[in-house]
C-alpha cells in the first residue's frame, strides 16, 4: 500500500499569516463598529491635544526666556558663579563613574534593528505631522516636515540594512547612547537660545543668541570624558583583574555622594590644628583599641564576655549623653558597642576576622573624617538658606532621606514581624500613626515644633529637619513593603537556620533579609519614586527647592527681567523634568527586575 | 532476668539562672526599651513646657471654645465664632474633596484601566500616555497647574452681573444645583425607610427568581420603592412632626445626666475589654487534658493586658476632669462638654422635625418657602465697592477647590487605573477564552466573568489609593483651600498653640485612615476565598 504520509501532494505548506498594514489596521483600529467609531474619535482628540500642546510650546508670547534665563537658579539656586566649577565637577565625576560601571558591568546590551526603525520612524511621522499641524511660520513648517522625513529615511535605511536579521539583537545600545550624546553635543553648539549677559563694559545687561559657552563648554567636556571612559572600561574589563575594578566602582559608589556633597560643594574651612590636636588622636585611639578589643572578643571562651562587654559598653555610650563631651566621641562609643556585639556574627577567623577589623578601622576613619567635615564651616556664602538650591537641594533630600530611610525601615519591619509583643507593639503603633497622617502635617510639624522641643542651644537647619521629618515617614511605607517580604519568606528556612545553630543575628542578616529584600525590589522601588515626587513638598514650608524657585521665586521677579506672570511654562518645564527623572527609575527598574529574576524561582 | 527491679535516676536540670534565661533577656530588652522611648518623649515634652513657659504661651485647649479670630476663604462657616467650629468647617471641607474624589476617581480610573488593555490600539495608548504621565509628575505640580490654568479665565465685568445657570470665571464655576430645605431631616427620614423596605423586597425577589428561574427584576424593585417613598416623603414629611417632642425628651434626659457618666463608660469598656482579654486567653490555654502550662511569656503578656486596661481607665477619669473654657466665659470640664455637644445634637434633631431649621450647606441661602429640596441658580452681584462678585446663591466651584479636587482625582486615578489593569490580568486566562467560546461578547464577559473576579484581588490595593486621596487633599494648604491642615495651621499661626493643633491633625487623619481601613478591611473578609 502506498504510504499516505509521504505523498507528495499531501505535503503543503500552510498558508502564512496575513501581513501586511491593511491587515495590522483591520485588527487593531476597525475590528469591530464599536471600535471604528472609538478609533475616529480617539484620533480627533489627538490631533486636537498635539495641536494645543504644539501651540503652547511655540506659542509667540510664551514665556520660555523665563526657563531660560534662570536656569542657573532653578538648577543650583544662589551658588557664588566663581565656585560654579565645583558643580560641573561633581556632575562630571557621576557621568565619568555611571560611564565606567556601564562598561564594567556591560549595562545597555543589544536592540533588534526594527524597534529602532519603529522609534525613528514613529519620530519622523510625529515631527511631519507637527509640521503641518502647528501654527509655524512657512519655513518653520518646512524645516520641520523635512526633518521628520530624514528620520524616517534612516529608519527605512536601518530597515534595509538589516534585511533578514531585523529581528536579531544586533544593535548596541550603549552605540545608539553614544550617538544621542553626540547629536546633544553638536545642538546645544548651534541652538539660538537667547540670555542674557554683561556687554564688554561690564555694565549694561544685553541679550545674546545662543547658549552661553559657561554651559556649552563643560558639558562638551563632560560628554567627551564620558565616551572616553566608557571605551576604556570597555576594553580594560573582562580581564583578571574584574573582581578588584568592580569593588573599588562598589566603593567610590558609595562615597560618591557624601564627599561630593560635603567636600566638594560644601568647601568646609578645615582647621589643621583642629585636626591635628584632636581628630587624629581620637581617630587613632579609637582604631587601636578597637583592633584590640576585637581581637581579645572573639578568642575561644570569651565570648560571653565579649558579650558583657558589649552591653556595657552599650550602655555607657547611651549615658554619655547625659555628660557633656564631643558628640564623635560618644558616637564612636555606640559604635564600639555594636561592633563587639556583632563580632562573634562576622568576626571570628582567619580572613573574615581580618576583613572585620579592617572594616573597623575604615568606619572609624569615614566617621571622623565626617564629623571633621561637619564641625567645619562652609565657605560657600549663600545669604540666608542652604548653600544649595534648586534641583540640586532635590537630589540631595530625596537621595539622603532614601539612604538614611532604608536601615530604619528595616528595624521597624523585623519589630513589626517580631515574636516579642512590646516590640510588636512600638512597631505597629510607629508605622500606623505615620503613615496614618500625611507627609505635609510631618513636615509642618518638624518645622513648628522641633524649635520648641529643642533644649536652647542645639539648632538644626530648615533642610535637616525636612530630611527627618522625610526618613521617618520614608521609613514607614518602607517597614510595610519589607513586612511584606518577610511574610513570603518560607518558614522553612527559620527553622534550617535554628536547626544548624545560627543565632538570630546571624539567621536575620544572612538568610532572611537577602530573600525577603529581593522580593519586593518592585515594591521599594516603587517607594523611592514616590519619595523623589514628595520632596516637592518642601516649597509649602519654603524650602528653596526646584519646585519652589519654578512657582514662586521665577514668576515673582521683576528685576532686571521681569518675569510676572510666567507661573505656566515654569510650571511645565518643572513636570517636564521631573517626569524625566521619574519615568527613567521605572524603566530602569523594570530593567533590574529582569535581570534579578524577581518572581521567577 | 525476671525479679530485677530497676530504679530509675531522674536529674534535676539546674534552673538556667536570671541573667541568661532567654525569656527574661527578651522581656528585659523590651522593657528597657519602652522605658528608654517613654523617657525620651517625656523629656522632649518637659523641654517644650519650659520653653513654652518661657515665651509667654500657656499650653491648652481653651483656644477650641474661645474666638480666634480666623477667616475661611470657603466652607459651612467662614467666620467661626470659636477654634472647634473653624476645625469643624476644615474637616468638612476635607471629607467634601476626599468622598467625592474617591467616588469620581474610582469610575475614572476603572475606564481607563479597561482602555489600556483595549484592543483598539489608540484608545490603549490614549490610556497608556495619560497614565505614564499624570503618575510620573509629582502631585503638587500638577495641583499649581490646575491652579494656574483656572486664574487664566476671564475676570467677571459689571456686565456680568444677573442669573445665569452656569457662569465660568477666574473666581470659580458656579452652577444651579439643588440644596436641603425646610424639613429635609424627616424627609431623609422617609427615603431612608424606603431604602430598607427596598432592600427587603429584593431579597425576595431574588429568592424568588433563584426558585423559579424567572426574571425577578429585584434591582426596579428597590429603585421603584425608594422613588415611591421619596416623592410621599416630599409631602408627608410634616406627619412626623410628633418626633420633634421624642428627641426634645432625649435632650432634656441627656442634659440631666451627671457628667461623671462618660469617664465611667469609657473605664468599664477599658476594664471589660482588658477582662475579656484575659478570660479568652486562659481559656484558649485550657485542653482536655487539663489546664495547660503557661510560659513567662504568657505571664508577662497577661499582666501587660491588665495593666493597659487600668490605665486607660484611669486617664479616662482624668482626661474627663479637665477643665476648659467655654465661649460664655464659663469653665466646663470635658465630660460636661461631651454631654453639651450630645444635648445639642438631639436638640438639632428635634428642631429639623419641626421644620426650622434648612440644611447644613448654609453659606448659599436657599429660599425657606421651598420644599426638602431646593434648587438654587448662580448669580453675580455688585458688592463693596462695586467689585462684581458671585452671589451665595446656587454651587460655587471656588479655584482652590477646582485645583486640589481635578489634581487629587486625575493622579489618584492613574493609579487605580494600573491596579485595575492588574487586576483583570491576574485572573486566568482560560476564563476569558471559555467566555469567548461560549459566545459572550467583550463587554458581556468582563462585566459578568471577569471583573468580579478581578475584585477580589483588586480591593486591598484600592483600599489603599482612597487613604492616599484621602491624606492628599491636605496639599490645599498650597493653594489656600481650607482644609483641616490649612485651618489648623492658620490657628497655628494665630495662636501659637502647634502641640495641641498637631495633636489635632494627628487624631483626625488617624481617624480617617482607621475609617476607611476598617470598611475596605470588611469587603475584603468578605470577598475571602473560603477555604476548608
């Protein structure tokens, strides 16, 4: 008999799926009347919305000069213009050390060629249909028609060139970031913005076009040490010597803020008597008895002594608050406490007793080096406020409330989901009433109430108390996130831990915390974003943040511009650019998720 | 071997002594720490006294009965004669913004929750632009916006001044709409009876239908009822004129009441509750083997118990005899004000019965000859020095409460709109393909297939977007709306008063949060998938 599954004529291939733009529209745009009518409807409001948003941006009479003139102000506020270079410093060294751990840790990876033909293509038509939409002048019209047509082009030629592997992640990402750069480099070199600036007497204000070279030329710098970096981490990584490259990245990472912020922007007045005469013999005697109390704790047999001492020590340092002596000192005591509290956990021997008591010494060193700083005067004179203003003080409060608010958090997550009930209790009393109440009543009442509470004599700033007032409510929505994560942790592990003898300590820190923290990474980033939109909330207690200089101090001014009246595209540059910040946290969230794996097992 | 008799030695465990027993370490800690928190937040306090003291302000609460002289830009009363009735009209003006928002935000953002996962590739990313960009613009931003756009309308003219229906203006939208009258309290009365026999009549109409299989129509039922006793209402309501004298008793009872009467309640609650604690406790340790042996722990927590219910009963007694001043200058103690504001709410009660009094939205003055309901048209008048104005007539949508409402329901929205998007997409996949296989159409399976289910895993996150509407609506403070955060602080100002004025804010917002908690809470464990 013949064999029927390998008759030819019975081998046809199925009919491919229809493709096609006339079938994509028929799915998507008219699949049913309903649908037909929702999609004529929708697309009039877009017309209508593009139309009103292009009319806004470009209308005659608007009020950018308003954003443009005062972009210093808006940026850094009332910074003396001589020590400018300071921020372009601090700004170049984060691009040159984000540019380093890209390469490092080969961030960005690759694209398929169609998602970049789409973007440039959907760019062109945007731009092409702006063009004719908007209310420009003719060669407004054409200028604009043409470019959308010449980025739609090298869409179609990204097409062409790709051909079979348009589907293949061939493109680099970090190459198309490298491009964008160059194409901000060249446009901020040839856009005609005016400002404003003193003619060669030094007298009379004029007007000039183009973007002043005081911001043109460091951000040409800054772009070039970038690129330059990132080809070189490129080509030194991968080698032997990876492991070390990324520790001291991890490192710098850390430090980054803190020195950029206290140091380098700050410019503390540092006495070297002051540190000759004290900071560097506490420094020294804290780190040698430290070494040898350390030691001694984690010898065979003395370990219930290492304990008593620890809790002595605790108390010691909690009663030397009552005595009045050199905050540093007392901080260092607490420190002592809690190290040798913790010694039998990380200490022990060999390398991990070596690396605690380098450790030691590294946060003894950091903690006197900051109290050094602190204690020191700035010598940036900003009359009346901080020295920083603007998006700058933004950064500084949602970064420092969201670092300080982390460790905190998780206390009052292990209280809540503690065995023992005052503990239980403290928790749950301190997360409900925070986060009961809005952040606006904590910041009002950090800034009317801490000055009564407060002995006379100790004074803390208007943006130290916005960043407590930030930390602890931070710290509430943070305990329940990580509650959350805590509650999904199997019980399988507590009792594997208590089953091979891990104290609670170390059962918490080595065990539960890495798991339940990498469960709800969605969760707390999401938080960090909330954080960094609340900070606009200090312009209610007057604040001079972005928001602030963008609502009050732009649209009051009237010399030597006057400004009145330009609240609306202030306004919208302040959404536009916080939205740029925002928007970028989720999608790189979204990122890290991915790559961390979060929900799958 | 047979005979041998073998002795058993049992050893003593020597006792783990004090210092290292685990259970006394745990408690020792948690003690030492409770203490250590109490004495800090007693030192701070001691330390705002003195420093209170020593500029010249007492601390107290006689600021909520005396005059503080603060003006109310809108809201029931915007001149209140004493510090209680200004927070009053500030709580009002936050719950008109929060339960309105909520109720608009919730539709709002279940429409666009449902467009995003649209197939239509417009209307998902219409959906998709608008939430990536209301959520990602933090929300004072967007409330100055809205501010800033509605001071662009126009100004109002003297050739403005008239009756209009609806009138838009740089000083607010004002519309006709329709206000309580003379004797809406016992015409309320009748719908809310109505309500309830409605509610009855369904029931049976659905048991019947589930009978018998046949279209039961319970939903026309109660509407039809509730409308039937709403229009006999409008007419009938003077028939319970007799209540007027019934809650005129209860007042005159209330008033007679010592006012030792509440501290005792609240002890004997504190004291039964703490009892009842006690009793369940030792009996949930009670098996059939006899009484179960109880741990330090359970010792420790047991005396907690006791000690927390007599010190509420204590503070009861003590916080009930403090004295205040009233706005007649006398001196009246807490609980002799609680039994004052009670006599003055059955006195209100028994005065709506009779037909004096008109509603509680007395700022727009409703003519009095109307019925329960009145409707009332907008207009514009010259006032002072011939400023063209609007009248106190018809509902006026002032541009603080336009910014805050439009901010806080957009934003709110966006986010209900992800959770409901989430929502839909957690429920099964197959559940979506049956329908489809049987024949449902898109709207059909999502309203009877899709979306209860998607209830279930939608309402504890949406419990949570009305508390941050709720908490949101203090940013009026930024755009001079009244709410309590704006009145407090405005008094704060006045008076100097902050502790008592946070205490305030804190106890309110407290309140608010536990409020809506426990009705989301309540859906919710009813919703519970019940398991064996």
């Amino acid at each position: 008999m013949a064999d029927m599954t390998t008759a030819p004529e019975l081998e046809i291939a199925p009919e491919p799926p229809p493709k096609g733009v006339q079938v994509w529209l028929r799915d998507n745009l008219f699949s049913t009347p309903a649908s037909a009518v929702m999609t004529v409807i929708s697309l009039i409001i877009v017309f209508l919305a593009y139309r009103g948003l292009l009319g806004f941006v470009f209308n005659p009479g608007g009020r950018w000069d308003a954003v443009t003139f005062n972009m210093k102000l808006l940026m850094v506020q009332a910074y003396p213009s001589d020590d400018l270079w300071r921020v372009w410093l601090s700004v170049g060294f984060i691009f040159a050390l984000a540019a380093a751990s890209f390469a490092i840790w080969r961030v960005g990876g690759k694209t398929e060629p169609r998602a970049l033909t789409k973007v440039l293509m959907s760019i062109g038509g945007a731009l092409v249909i702006g063009g004719l939409l908007a209310p420009f002048s003719a060669s407004g019209t054409i200028t604009w028609i043409v470019i959308g047509l010449v980025l739609a082009g090298l869409g179609w030629l990204v097409r062409m060139w790709a051909g079979e592997r348009s589907k293949e992640p061939i493109v680099p990402v970090m190459g198309l970031v490298g491009i964008g750069f160059l194409l901000i480099t060249i446009a901020i070199w040839i856009m005609e913005v005016p400002y404003p600036s003193r003619d060669a007497d030094g007298g009379q204000i004029i007007i000039q076009q183009g973007i002043a070279t005081t911001t043109t030329i460091p951000w040409t710098i800054i772009f070039a040490i970038t690129a330059i970096v990132y080809v070189l981490f490129r080509l030194i990584g991968g080698s032997s010597k990876d492991g070390a490259i990324r520790g001291t990245l991890t490192v710098l990472w850390a430090l980054s803020f803190p020195v950029l912020l206290l140091i380098v922007l700050r410019n503390p007045d540092m006495d070297i008597s002051k540190a000759t005469t004290f900071y560097i013999p506490v420094f020294i005697g804290f780190a040698v008895a430290g070494w040898l109390l350390l030691t001694l704790v984690t010898r065979k047999g003395l370990e219930e002594f290492g304990r008593i001492l620890g809790a002595v020590l605790l108390l010691v340092g909690f009663a030397s608050f009552a005595i009045s002596m050199p905050f540093v000192i007392r901080f260092l005591l607490l420190l002592l406490a809690l190290f040798i509290l913790a010694a039998p956990t990380f200490g022990g021997e060999g390398a991990a007793n070596r690396r605690y008591l380098i450790a030691w010494v590294g946060t003894v060193l950091i903690t006197t080096v900051a109290a050094l700083v602190i204690s020191s005067e700035s010598l940036i004179n900003v009359p009346g406020s901080f020295f920083l203003g603007g998006l700058s003080l933004t950064i500084v409060l949602a970064f420092t409330s969201i670092v300080l608010s982390f460790p905190l958090g998780i206390i009052l997550a292990l209280g809540r989901t503690s065995t023992m009930p005052i503990f239980r209790l403290m928790s749950t009393a301190y997360i409900e009433l925070v986060r009961g109440v809005p952040l606006i009543t904590w910041l009002l009442v950090a800034f009317l109430m801490l000055p009564v509470a407060l002995p006379n004599g100790i004074e803390i700033g208007g943006v130290m108390r916005a960043i407590g007032a930030m930390t602890f409510f931070s710290a509430a929505y943070l305990a329940e996130n990580v509650r959350g994560g805590l509650q999904a942790l199997h019980s399988g592990q507590r009792e594997a831990s208590k089953a091979l003898g891990m104290s609670t300590l170390q059962e918490t820190v080595f065990i539960t915390l890495p798991q339940a923290l990498r469960a709800v990474i969605p969760a707390l980033v999401g938080q960090v974003i909330a954080l960094f939109k609340d900070t606009s909330l200090v312009t209610i207690v007057g604040l001079f943040d972005f928001l602030h200089m963008a609502r009050s101090v732009i649209p009051a001014q009237s010399q030597p511009f006057s400004f009145l009246g330009s609240i609306k595209w202030t306004l919208v540059f302040a959404a536009a650019v916080y939205w740029v910040f925002t928007f970028t946290f989720s999608r790189v969230s979204q990122r890290l998720e991915k790559k961390l794996g979060v929900g799958e097992r | 071997m047979e005979g041998a008799r073998v002795t058993v030695e049992v050893r003593q465990h020597p006792k783990t002594p004090l210092w290292r027993n685990a259970t006394v370490l745990k408690w020792a800690a948690q003690i030492v720490v409770l203490v250590f928190t109490v004495a800090l937040f007693m030192l701070l306090a001691s330390q705002a006294l003195t420093n209170f003291e020593s500029s010249d302000i007492s601390f107290g609460w006689t600021w909520l009965s005396s005059p503080t002289g603060v003006q109310l830009r809108e809201g029931i009363d915007i001149a209140p004669d004493s510090g209680a009735r200004a927070l009053l009209v500030g709580i009002v003006n936050t719950l008109r913004v929060a339960i309105s928002g909520i109720f608009v935000a919730t539709i709002l953002g279940t429409l666009i929750g449902v467009a995003r996962l649209s197939s239509n590739y417009i209307v998902n990313k219409i959906a998709s632009v608008y939430i990536e960009t209301i959520r990602n613009i933090p929300l004072l931003v967007q409330i100055f916006f809205w501010s800033a756009l509605a001071l662009t309308l126009p100004s109002l003219t003297a050739e403005d001044v008239g009756e209009y229906f609806i009138k838009v203006s740089n000083k607010g939208f004002a519309f006709a709409w329709i206000f309580p009258g003379t004797g809406w309290v016992p015409w309320l009365m009748f719908v809310i009876v109505g309500f309830f026999i409605g509610r009855y009549v369904a029931g049976r109409r659905k048991a019947y239908q589930e009978e018998t299989g046949n279209r039961g129509h319970g939903g026309r039922y109660w509407s039809l009822i509730v409308l039937a006793s709403a229009i006999v209402g409008w007419f009938a309501w003077p028939l319970l004129g007799f209540l007027e004298h019934v809650f005129g008793a209860i007042e005159s009872f209330v008033d007679a009441l010592p006012p030792v009467i509440f501290p005792i309640i609240v002890a004997i609650a504190a004291l039964g509750g703490a009892v009842w604690w006690i009793r369940n406790f030792f009996e949930s340790r009670r098996t059939p083997a006899g009484f179960g042996k109880m741990t330090d722990d359970d010792w420790f927590r047991v005396i907690f118990a006791g000690f927390s219910g007599i010190a509420i009963a204590i503070a009861a007694f003590v916080i009930g005899g403090f004295a205040l001043n009233t706005v007649a200058g006398d001196t009246q103690s807490v609980a002799e004000l609680i039994r004052t504001g009670l006599g003055n709410f059955f006195g209100w009660l028994s005065a709506s019965f009779a037909g004096d009094t008109a509603g509680p939205v007395a700022a727009q003055e409703a003519t009095r000859s109307g019925g329960p309901l009145v409707f009332s048209k907008p207009a514009v008048e010259l006032r002072g020095a011939g400023i063209p104005q609007y009248a106190p007539t018809g509902m006026l949508i002032t541009v603080p409460f336009f910014a805050i409402w439009t901010g806080v329901t957009l934003y709110t929205a966006a986010f209900i709109a992800e959770i409901v998007r989430g929502g839909i997409l957690a429920v099964a996949k197959g559940q979506t393909e049956a329908a489809q296989s049987v024949g449902f159409r898109r709207g059909q399976y999502l309203r009877f297939i899709i979306l209860p289910q998607a209830f279930r895993i939608i309402l504890p996150p949406l419990g949570n977007q009305y508390l941050n509407l709720a908490k949101n609506t203090s940013l009026g403070l930024a755009v001079a709306y009244a709410d309590i955060v704006a009145v407090g602080f405005t008094i704060l100002n006045q008076t100097g008063q902050s502790l008592p004025v946070v205490i305030v804010w804190m106890a309110f917002f407290v309140t608010m949060s536990l409020s809506i908690s426990a009705v989301v809470n309540y859906y919710n464990r009813k919703l519970q998938l019940v398991d064996r």
